[in-house]
C-alpha cells in the first residue's frame, strides 16, 4: 500500500521522541509496515535514512493504528510503505501545507496526532 493511503488509513500516530526531534537532521525516511487485521502495528522495517533517527521513526510508526483491513468482509493483515520528509528546525508553513509533501517531523507534535 502506497506511503499515502496508508496515511489515510491511520487513526492514531505517536510523536517522535524528544531527542529524535531535536536534531537537526533533514532528508528522507523510508519505513516498510506490516499491520495486523486489527488495525496494530506487528512489525516495522526502514529501509531508507539517516541511521540516527531511522530507528526513532520506526519505534513511534510501530505504535500508530490503522483502519482495519477488509477482504470478502473479514479483517486481514496487510503491508505498506510509510515515506517521510525530515524537517525539523526551519521548517516552513508552505511546506506543511502542502498535501504533496510526504509528513514531517514537526507534523508529529503531539497536538497535531490525528485520532478517527
């Protein structure tokens, strides 16, 4: 599943950890997915950015939540890719405010965690 449907597909995000944001590190990150039939988390794999912070992304995507799956009405287990652009200090408004640019990390601030 492409990086934004399964954005679309996510009702909960978790915020980076403290020192992950507060580097000063941009670029992109790169995350594979392997979401449970209830929507969990089971398993994360990055497979593109700087090793300093590839690890944080993929510990805050594991506890993320998605829409549940269905096949022939019954929940199933699928895989995506999640694609981030690191962003931290500098970032402008236009660049947040463009639904083309893959999420960065100041959208992770906690007030901004979509819950559906």
């Amino acid at each position: 599943m492409s990086s934004d449907a399964m954005k679309a597909r996510a009702t909960q995000r978790v915020d980076l950890s403290g020192p992950a944001k507060q580097r000063d590190i941009r670029g992109d990150v790169g995350v594979d997915v392997l979401v449970g039939p209830d929507g969990a988390v089971i398993c994360t794999a990055g497979y593109l950015g700087h090793p300093m912070v590839l690890k944080d992304v993929e510990e805050a995507v594991r506890r993320w939540k998605f829409k549940p799956l269905k096949e022939n009405n019954k929940p199933v287990a699928f895989v995506g890719s999640l694609h981030f652009a690191l962003c931290n200090i500098g970032c402008t408004e236009a660049a947040l405010d463009d639904p083309s640019r893959s999420m960065t990390l100041v959208e992770l601030i906690p007030s901004q965690i979509v819950s559906n």
